[in-house]
C-alpha cells in the first residue's frame, strides 16, 4: 500500500499519532497556532483520509473520534520509496548521495550514519528489508 500525504495530512496525521485519537475540535486546536482552519475543512480532510484507509472514526456522543490506521513508520517508508522511484530511479544509493553531497552536516552525522550502515550490514533481515531500527534509537533519529 502507498500512503503518500500532503503537507497539512501529515500534519494532521502527526495530531493523530501523538494523541491516539482525537475530534475535528481537537484537530483544530492543536493545528491552529500554525494554520487558522475552519472546522468543515479539517472534517473534510479526515473524511477523505477515511476514504483513503487511512484513518478510522468512532462516535462517541454526537462527536467523531479519529484513530490512525498506519504508522507514522509505514508511512515515511512509502513516501521516501516513493520519492526514491521519482527522482533516484529507484536507487537508494542515489539518495544518500544526493543527501550527503546537499547538506551541512553537523558535528556527529556523519559518525551516526557510519553507525547505521555498520548496523544494516550485520543487521536482521525481515521480508528482503534491513531494520533500522536499533540505529535510529541510538542516534535519535527516526527519519529512515
């Protein structure tokens, strides 16, 4: 499945997967502080997300609850796979080039990214995928 969002589903998404669930009322309040949305169009965005698989609602009272149906982790794993069939021709190689070459690194990233290609080498395989996962805990960076 590809689960490609925009810029304000993510952001409403993120709202999800930090609270759990939450009402278009609650969406509303926590995406206000950067983006002054009128409640019809946060209930239609979490309208098409449902459509979409994406998220579920409950009712509780007269109120729609929404709940996350993916992980925050699966859908940064769609978006950059397809990011990296857009723009690298599939290559994962040609992305970390194109990410070392095109951005300061700070103190330390290079060392955490030498840590997490030292860790996919020796790492567990599950359906044909190296896991991350213990590179990314131990440098705090989840953005694989």
């Amino acid at each position: 499945m590809t689960t490609s969002l925009t810029d304000l589903q993510l952001a409403i998404m993120r709202i999800l997967w930090d609270r759990a669930e939450a009402t278009v009322v609650e969406v509303q309040t926590r995406l206000r502080p950067e983006r002054d949305l009128a409640q019809t169009t946060i209930a239609t965005l979490l309208s098409r997300l449902e459509k979409r698989g994406v998220v579920e609602h409950r009712l509780d009272g007269r109120q729609f609850v929404y709940r996350p149906l993916v992980s925050e982790q699966e859908v940064r794993r769609s978006m950059v796979s397809e990011l990296t069939t857009l723009l690298f021709d599939g290559r994962p190689e040609a992305l970390v080039s194109h990410l070392l070459r095109s951005r300061d690194m700070a103190p330390g990233d290079l060392d955490r990214v030498k840590r997490m290609i030292a860790d996919a080498e020796t790492g567990v395989a599950r359906n044909g995928v190296v896991m991350f996962e213990s590179a990314q805990r131990a440098s705090g960076d989840d953005a694989a």
